[in-house]
C-alpha cells in the first residue's frame, strides 16, 4: 500500500510505501528537500504536514507546529509544506574507481586523502556537496569534498579518524595507487548564488571541509561578498589547514577569521576567541538580521549555533543552512541503488 504526498501549491505529488518516511520517499522520487543528518537530531528536514495523518516521534530538534520528513510515517494521503524543494535526477549520480593520489596528515587525528578520477573522466558537483564510498561489505561513508567543482579530476577529503571507525581506522594506511568506490553527488548544502547577503561560516573540526569547497568556488568565481569564518577546535591543531585560510585573506575581499579554541593561550596566539564557537558568535555579531550562515560540526553544536543566530540575533530561518556530522553507521534504507541518500554528508567511521 502506498500514500499520496502533495506538495502544497503545486502539481507535484510522489508515493510513499507503508512504513517508509516521507524524506526517503521524496528522495526516491527524485524530489530533495533540506536535510541532513537523517535521525531526526538536527532539524533541517523540518516541515508543515497541512493534510492528512502522520505519525511522527517526538523530537527536541522538531519546530512547534512542524514535523521532521526524515521520521515522518504517513498513515493516509498528505500535504506537505517543505522549507524549500527541488527536483533531481538520481540518475545523475556516477559511480567512480578512483586512486589514492595522495594521503597525507593534516594533525594527529585529520587526514587530508586525495583521489584522483580515472583519466578523461570529471565529476560533476556543487560546491558544498558529499560523496560515498562504498565499503566491501555494503556499507557505505559519506564526506564532503573539499574542492571546489573546477578541480573536477580530483576529490579532497578531510577525513577525521574516529576510534573504531570502520574506515576511518583504515585511511592512515591507504597508500598511493589504492582504490576506492565512490558515487557523487548528495547534498543540498551549497551557496546561493543569487544572494549579495553577508555570510557566516560556522564550522568545527573538518566540518571546515565543505565550507574550503564553498571559498574556493566563490574566489575561482570573482564572487565578492563580505564572510566571516569562525573555526572552532580544542587547540591549535584544529585549525589544520591555515594556508588555505591565508589565502582567502588575500584573495576574498571582506574576509574576517575568527579561530576559536578552547585553548587560552593558543586563542590568544592566534588573536582569536577562547571558548565556544556559539559564543564567538554572541561576541562577534549584535545582529545577523542581514546574513546568511553556513554551519558544520556536530548536532550540539550545529544546534547550539542555530539557538543563538535565530533566537539571540534575529536570522532568518531561512537563511540558516548547515550539514551536522553524526557518528555512527549509515542506516539501510529502501531505495534503489541509484536513489540511495545515505545519511546526508556526514556519517563518519
């Protein structure tokens, strides 16, 4: 048995199998709506159910009046008020071999793994966007690229070792000329490029990595809009990458870096913020009624941040838009193999 969901205003409408939630079905019909994490912890999915039953968990991440897609069950016809929506062609997803160019440390725990395409072929992405690779036993990872599109025979992952990870153990032995499956692309996190707003780029950890996408693209494009990049880590060594931050200071009119460590003495060195990113934002900005913000971290964090831009500082709700790193493995989901979502860009391990 199957359901009917309708976008609300629209004649766009998708099925939905019994005991499937309405994001996978979306996602299986071609349809992408925001989302991330996938365990109804982060709270992008979030939407209006405006007719019809669904029987929906309760969550802390669940706006009042709303309902999260990802753990939505529908239990007869619905209409849905997504946030935003857009059609996709899953077809659109290659499969690639690609080769271990190069795999080298960026700190104690961060591996920056380059691989390269084989020859003649490209890989079609938007800046901001994940890949998977797929693992002998089935399972599949999801990281983000690091590079920006134009750098379109090679992807760069940054890709922290988690204790017990069942890839992540693996990367520090990966040596030149080995293989990996991947297929690209997933994910809805990239720039809106119609927009002139001031940007906020609140990341921590690697979630540093699909935001370098975002930089790079915006200098290879000439793009000039005022960004603020606030990078959060324990010390010093989470900043892992500061030539690339070097070079936006050169080369991205506006740029402000706000490293923000929970280190004193390595803050102060950096001429930075000591404590918690959400308070360097506090700190930093009276308002953000204006901006747009890019996050990246982990579910704390990310929801940390989103209290204080939309409760404290006045966004636009819809001008928040984040990938939340959750640990742990992907969920099997009932989708063909050239619809399959993964957990959004971001399941590590």
């Amino acid at each position: 048995m199957a359901f009917d969901i309708r976008i609300a205003g629209t004649d766009v409408h998708f099925p939905c199998t019994a005991g499937q939630n309405i994001l996978d079905a979306a996602l299986q019909a071609g349809i992408e709506m925001p989302y991330s994490c996938r365990k109804g912890v982060c709270g992008n999915c979030a939407g209006a159910v405006t007719a019809g039953e669904v029987q929906s968990p309760p969550s802390e991440a669940k706006p009042a009046g709303q309902h999260l897609y990802c753990q939505c069950l529908p239990q007869s016809d619905v209409e849905i008020v997504p946030q935003a929506w857009h059609q996709f062609d899953p077809k659109a997803r290659k499969s690639f071999t690609v080769k271990v160019f190069r795999n080298t440390l960026a700190a104690d725990d961060v591996s920056l793994l380059q691989l390269r395409l084989p020859a003649g072929q490209r890989a079609k992405f938007k800046a901001g966007q994940y890949l998977q690779v797929a693992l002998p036993d089935g399972s599949r990872r999801s990281y983000s690229m690091a590079n920006a599109p134009h750098e379109s025979d090679t992807l760069q992952l940054h890709i922290r070792h988690v204790e017990g990870g069942q890839f992540t153990q693996l990367v520090p032995h990966l040596k030149a000329g080995d293989t990996l499956q991947v297929e690209l692309p997933y994910g809805n996190f990239e720039l809106k490029e119609e927009s002139s707003a001031p940007m906020l780029c609140v990341v921590g950890g690697t979630g540093f990595a699909p935001v370098k996408s975002l930089l790079d693209d915006m200098v290879k494009k000439g793009v000039k809009r005022p960004v603020t990049l606030v990078w959060g880590g324990r010390d010093r060594k989470g900043i892992y990458l500061p030539a690339a931050v070097e070079r936006w200071q050169k080369l991205l009119p506006g740029f402000t870096f706000v490293p923000t460590l929970e280190n004193a003495d390595d803050a102060q060195a950096l001429c930075g913020f000591k404590g918690r990113v959400d308070d360097a934002v506090r700190q930093h900005f009276p308002t953000l009624a204006d901006h747009e913000v890019y996050c990246c971290g982990s579910p704390g964090m990310v929801t940390a941040v989103r209290k204080v831009c939309l409760e404290e500082r006045g966004l636009d709700p819809h001008h928040f838009f984040s990938d939340v790193f959750v640990p742990g493995p992907a969920a099997e989901l009932n989708l063909p193999a050239d619809a399959r979502a993964g957990t959004a860009g971001l399941v590590r391990g």
